[in-house]
C-alpha cells in the first residue's frame, strides 16, 4: 500500500480578512473534495489573511496510479485556485510506501 501526500502553498493576493480568506479555502477543500477520493486539510495557523497551506493524502495500492493522481489534483488545483482569484505558488508531493 503507497500513501501519497502533496502538500499545496496557496497564495490569495485579494484577501483582506480571514473571513475573504477561510472563504477561498473553504471553497478549494470543498471542490477537490467533490472531485477526488482525497483528505485534505489545512495546515497553517492561518495567520496570514493572504497565504494558505494544504495538505492532502491519498493511498492506493499502485504507486503509479497515485502519482497520476497527484498530477490530476495538482492540475484542478491550480484552474479551481485561479477561479477564485487565487495562486498555487508552490507544491510539494512524498509517497509514503509501507
């Protein structure tokens, strides 16, 4: 069994609370949720309105399907991110294999 971890850095220039910002990231954990077999959270204290990180987990048994996978998400993460005024400005993915 491979689990597969990216990691997301989320950039939300527009953001001017933490209301606008929850509000962009709640949005982007909602829809990859919806489109993925996927747990994600967030993984900042959220201390600053205009950043965000995410952190998101998938296992399977073929660590070739995962890393298709982690493309996939990567990919709708940056079209849903830029939909919401928002940028993926840097991401990081590990496999885990047991």
């Amino acid at each position: 069994m491979t689990v597969a971890r990216l990691i997301l850095e989320i950039e939300i220039p527009h953001a001017q609370s933490i209301k606008e910002r929850r509000q962009v990231v709640r949005s982007l954990k909602d829809r990859l949720r919806n489109a993925f077999n996927l747990a994600i959270a967030e993984l900042d204290g959220g201390e600053l309105w205009n950043r965000a990180t995410l952190g998101i987990a998938v296992i399977s048994g073929s660590r070739s399907y995962l890393s298709g996978q982690l493309q996939e998400i990567d990919q709708a993460a940056n079209r849903i991110a830029h939909t919401l005024g928002a940028e993926v400005i840097d991401s990081y993915a590990e496999f885990l294999t047991e």
